[in-house]
C-alpha cells in the first residue's frame, strides 16, 4: 500500500465515522431540543455560549452563527468570567455551557452563578450523569461514540456533533423567527457574501438621468452625456417613467434627430427594476437581456422613477 492510499484510507473512515455519528445525534434528537429552543426564544437577554478547549473554539463558531441569524449571542470564556467576566451575564440571558465531559473544572464559577443567580442553562455533552448536565435546566446530549482517531483522545467526532447542535439550534430558531435574506443581509454587508444580498436600493445611483416629456433632443442628448450612463430616462409631469432613450434609439433615429422631441425616439414602456429587488436579479436580468442599464420604480409609487442601476455598480460590489 502506497503513502497515498493509507492517507485516503484514514480520511475516508474520519469522514465515514462523523457522518455515522450524525445520523446518530438526528436519530436521537428529543423533546429537549425543542425546549431549549423555546427557552432561547423566552429570553429577554442574549444567550450566552462559554466551552474551554475544543468546546471553546466550537462554542465560538456557535455564538457567531446565533448572532448572525438573529438570536443575539456572544461567548464568554469561562476562565475570563471567573476573574470579571461574569458581569457579562444578567438577567433576561440563557447561559448555553459545552463540554464533551460535562465535567470541566473552568466552567464551575459560571454554573454555579447561573444557579446562585436563577439564569436559565442549557448544558451540551455527551455524558448525562455528569456536573454540567445535572446543573442544567434543559439538556442537549450528544451521542458518545468515541473519536474517529480510535483512542478516544482527538476531538473530531464530539466536536462535529456538538457543531452539528450549534447549527441545528441557530437554524431552527432562525426559521421560527422566519428570518429572511434581507435580515441576514443586514448582518453580513462585507465581502462576497454581503455583495449578494445586496438589494437594488443599496447600489442604485439617485441622481439619474432624466428628462420631461415634450424635450427636444438636442436638450436630452446633453442630460445623457452629462450623467454618462449611456441612457435617458423620459417622465410625465408627476415623475412617472414613460420611457427611455438608449445608444440604439439613437442609431435608429439618426435621420433628423435634433429637430425630433423624446417621444419620437424612445423606447415606451422600458423594463424596470423595483428597488427591494436584490441586486443579483438585476444582473441576471441584465444579462439575459444584453443590457447595461436598468431604470428603478417602485411599484407602489406610481411608477415614479427612483433610481438608475448601471451593470458597473454591480461589478464594483462583486456580483455579475
């Protein structure tokens, strides 16, 4: 056997291994679950996620996914809150402790202010006769099937499962807050993420390149050079868009073009955007259709032009 072949041999059992134990923890999902969700969803707080070692960094990753879906979270290290940190926790928090053994000696000073202090306490570990899991109020065990090195010694198993509860936990509580996209938008506005759920509103230029019906076009050609979108934007008398006038209205009208008025030009009845789209659909649109432009109007505003998103704005925002 090759260094190769025993390399995959092992990840293949590590991964086999997890994701029997996964079917295992979904198999054993109970009543708890559902009522540490309700307990979280009761709090007037925030929750608050405290594990050393390799609970630590898991309960790290946990408090984050919370907060990003809407459950307000953040960790506390349970050494730190022995020496300060526990004025973190109040009244209205739920204190969500993680331990494999359920028996780490840092987590005694927080469990015992919980209790002292009457702080709702979700324990998560494997072992249910354990100090953590007897303290508890509610009880979220994972299975204790070992860890995939076979020594029971490496975190791998545990720890995927104790995620796996995190993620489960967020996401329910997410669905049951029917959190949508443009709440999670509002979490993540940086990189590639928040790029993608940007909405048509929060890259639109404003100041867009219009002109009134009845304007002649020596007049509409300076207002499209001017503003260098390539595009004007015809309105009636109360803002509406009527229509617009494109590069390709231009080469269609070349002959007599100066003494024509906008309407003789323009394309009537465009295709628009509503500002609460999200920007991606808005470069799909412009795509599909082989457009660089698209005129914003909100259909609950009369058709009144709001804006002007140009395929650039998007690029410069990491889509398309």
């Amino acid at each position: 056997m090759t260094e190769t072949e025993s390399f995959l041999i092992t990840a293949r059992q590590v991964v086999t291994d997890e994701a029997r134990a996964l079917d295992v923890l979904a198999d054993g999902l109970d009543e708890n679950f559902a009522e540490a969700v309700q307990m979280i969803l009761s709090a007037t707080g925030r929750i608050i996620v405290s594990g050393i070692g390799k609970s630590g960094h898991i309960g790290h990753k946990i408090a984050a996914t919370l907060a990003s879906t809407g459950t307000p979270a953040y960790f506390v290290h349970p050494a730190e809150a022995s020496h300060g940190d526990l004025g973190m926790v109040s009244k209205g928090d739920v204190v969500l402790a993680i331990s494999n053994s359920g028996e780490a000696p840092e987590l005694v000073n927080l469990l015992t202010f919980t209790r002292r202090f009457g702080i709702p306490l979700i324990g998560l570990s494997s072992k249910p006769e354990s100090t953590l899991m007897k303290q508890a109020d509610v009880q979220l065990l994972i299975p204790s099937l070992g860890e995939a090195c076979g020594y029971g010694m490496v975190p791998s198993i545990s720890t995927t499962l104790t995620l796996a509860m995190g993620d489960a936990l967020a996401i329910a509580l997410m669905k049951y807050r029917d959190f949508q996209p443009a709440n999670f938008r509002d979490f993540h506005p940086g990189g590639k993420l928040g790029a993608q759920l940007s909405k048509v509103r929060d890259l639109m230029h404003a100041d867009t390149p219009i002109v009134s019906a009845g304007t002649p076009m020596s007049d509409a050609l300076i207002v499209m050079s001017q503003k260098s979108f390539g595009v004007v934007g015809v309105v009636d008398g109360e803002d509406r868009l009527l229509g617009i006038v494109t590069d390709g209205d231009l080469r269609r009208n070349m002959d007599g073009l100066l003494e024509k008025d906008v309407e003789k030009v323009m394309t009537s009845n465009p295709l628009t955007i509503s500002p609460n789209a999200m920007a991606e659909e808005a470069v799909a649109i412009m795509n599909d259709r082989k457009i660089t432009s698209l005129f914003v109007v909100d259909p609950e505003e009369q058709g009144q032009a709001q804006g002007l998103l140009h395929i650039h704005d998007c690029l410069r925002a990491g889509l398309g």
